[in-house]
C-alpha cells in the first residue's frame, strides 16, 4: 500500500485523514448521537471500548484489510467518518459515514468522491459495493445520483455496486458540481485576531528517508525570530494555560503526540498534534493549554518575537478582558 498517499487525502474544503485513537471520543459522539445514529449498527460501551476498537482497527489498517478516515475540514475541525473494509483484491466495500452539524455545503459528495478515489485510484480495485438502508430516502437518492447499480434488495436494506469504469466516467462531472456548490475553506494562514489554522509543509521523501523543510513568510506567515522545544516531557504534564497579546506561533510535533486545546474565548477546540509535516498556527488573543503528551514527544515551536513575559496571560480572567476589549466596537 501507499501509505503517504492512503494517510490523508486532500481534496477542495475536505481532508481525510486515517482515525487515530484520540479520535475515539469524537466518533463516540457521533454514534450515539440520535440525529446521526438511526441507519448505523448499534454502538454500545464507553469511549474507552472505542479507542480499544482504533487500536484493534489499526492492525487491520496494516494489514490493508481496512480504512477508516476522519473527515475534516482544510481549517482542521473535524466534521465526520468513512470507511473502507472488506478489501480484497478486487473489491472493497464502502460505508459507515456519518457528517456531522459542522460540514460545509456538498460535504457528502466531496467526501465521498474522496473515499472512492482511495479505493478505486489509489489502491486499483475494480468495483466498491455498498448497501443503504430501506428508510433512508436520501442515502438511496443519493447513490443513485452518484450512478450506481442496485444489485438487489431484502426487507432491510437495498445493495448497490459501482464500478472504477462508472466511477471514472462520472467523478468530472460530480466535481465540478462540488466546486460550484461549496466555497473552499481558506486554508492558508487567517492571520486575524483569535484563529488557528493547521499548517501543512512539504516533505521530500527518498530512500534515505523524509526531509520537511519550513521557510518563513511562506510556510509560516511571519518573520520567525526565535524557535524553541520542549522535550523530556513527562506524559502527565500540563504545560500552557495562557494566551497571548501580540505573539503568533506554530507549534509542531517533531516526534510523538501531544494535545492542544484551544479556547478564543467563545470557542474551544482541540487538536491532536502528531504529524511532524503539519503545525498549528495560533494567532494573538488564544488560550492555549497542552496535555496528553507521548512519552519522548518533542514539540518545536516558532515565534514571531523573542520572548517576553509582558506579553504573556497568564490568568484566564486577564484573557477574558482582552477579548472582550477586541470585540468591543467602540475600543
Ligand atoms: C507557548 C507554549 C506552546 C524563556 O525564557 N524563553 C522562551 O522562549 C520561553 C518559551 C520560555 N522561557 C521561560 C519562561 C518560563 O520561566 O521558560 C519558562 C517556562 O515557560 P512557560 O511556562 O511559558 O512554558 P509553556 O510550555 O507553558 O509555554 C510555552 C511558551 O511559553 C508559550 O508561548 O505558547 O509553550
């Protein structure tokens, strides 16, 4: 298999990316979300099950039997699954997805186009079977738009087939319609007040091994004028807890994996940094705490200022007064 490619799949406003066990919350919520939940095998158990489920999921993974993706926006927030399994040599069978309250407009048809392109171009298999269940109206609805075949129906549900022939001739057509229907998601750096944005930087890859490589006012949209790490973290500490006025970073994980989460004083959100290709951009004005890291996780980050400690919030209530100064229309 080609891992670099199967990894994450990046398309007009989506990525897939393959499920970590850090996702296991997320997609626990997801399934035993009744507005989500009504077509899809019963889910039982804890948020631990789940991940125990990834962790078991990701031998399977290795062993090119299956694919389960997040779905995510390019601004890195995660907006459902999808999943291939059953892959054999010729076949793979396709489902499982669920989107949730936070996709963007067309976010089916991209996803989708974008997962069967995983079966069909990437891993060369010839056909992708599915089924929908009798109910639901607009799955049905939806695969026949997509062209593909019924092959057949019991009092459950009704089973259909697409060929790579079928798919090639008509994925063009459902793109253009993905374009025209969706705005892309600006991925590049929204260098606003109070954004994070997630960061991708080339790699170059050879026998020897991979080569990332950064460059400032372009990969990082900043002049960077300090850069630090933190290592021999031990994995229960909690570093962060402040905010900044006028510093703009990107935080990476040069190895292991370690959790960001990020508040704007309205929203929070968290991030799971474990790719040393993509950072985290975080602008001004965003509190930031860090915690779960793995054990011999080394985070790298670049500053656009040396350091200052004038510069830091240290108290959440301090944060709080700033951003409501910035959101002030009269300040
Ligand atoms: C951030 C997260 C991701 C310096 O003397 N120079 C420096 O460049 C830095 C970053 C820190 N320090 C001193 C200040 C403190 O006395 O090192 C000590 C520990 O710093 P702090 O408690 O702020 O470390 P973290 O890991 O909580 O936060 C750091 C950065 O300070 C912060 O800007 O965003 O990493």
């Amino acid at each position: 298999m080609d891992l670099d490619k199967i990894e994450a799949v990046e398309g007009h406003q989506l990525r897939l990316r393959l499920v970590q066990p850090e996702d296991a919350a997320y997609i626990y919520d997801l399934r035993m979300n009744p507005d989500y939940n009504s077509y899809l095998s019963p889910v039982s158990g804890t948020v631990a099950d789940q991940k125990r489920w990834i962790e078991n999921y990701k031998t399977r993974e290795m062993a090119g039997e299956e694919l389960y993706y997040v779905i995510e926006c390019l601004n890195g927030q995660r907006c459902g699954v999808v999943r291939l399994y059953e892959i054999t040599e010729e076949s793979f069978t396709w489902g499982s997805i669920i989107l949730d309250q936070n996709k963007p407009r067309k976010a089916a048809l991209e996803a989708t186009l974008q997962s069967m392109s995983v079966g069909f171009d990437i891993l060369k298999r010839s056909v992708v079977k599915l089924e929908a269940d009798n109910r639901n109206d607009i799955a049905l609805a939806f695969y026949r738009r997509f062209g593909m075949s019924e092959t057949g129906s019991d009092a459950q549900n009704t089973y259909f087939e697409l060929t790579a022939a079928d798919f090639n001739a008509h994925k063009d057509a459902l793109w253009t319609a993905v374009k025209k229907h969706s705005k892309p998601i600006d991925k590049k750096h929204d260098r606003t007040y109070g954004s994070v944005t997630l960061v991708d930087l080339p790699v170059v890859t050879d026998p020897r091994g991979d080569l990332t490589f950064l460059e400032a006012n372009n990969h990082v949209p900043f002049d960077i004028q300090r850069i630090y790490y933190l290592y021999n973290v031990p994995v229960d500490s909690e570093r962060g807890g402040h905010a900044h006025l006028e510093l703009e970073q990107v935080v990476f994980a040069l190895s292991g994996s370690f959790r960001m989460k990020i508040d704007d004083g309205v929203t929070k959100q968290e991030f799971w940094l474990r790719n040393p290709r993509q950072g985290l951009y975080i602008n001004r004005l965003i509190w930031r705490e860090m915690d779960c890291f793995s054990q011999g996780a080394v985070c790298m980050v670049v500053a656009s200022k040396p350091y200052d400690e004038a510069d830091y919030l240290r108290r959440y209530d301090d944060f709080q007064k700033q951003v409501a100064k910035k959101n002030d229309p009269l300040s």
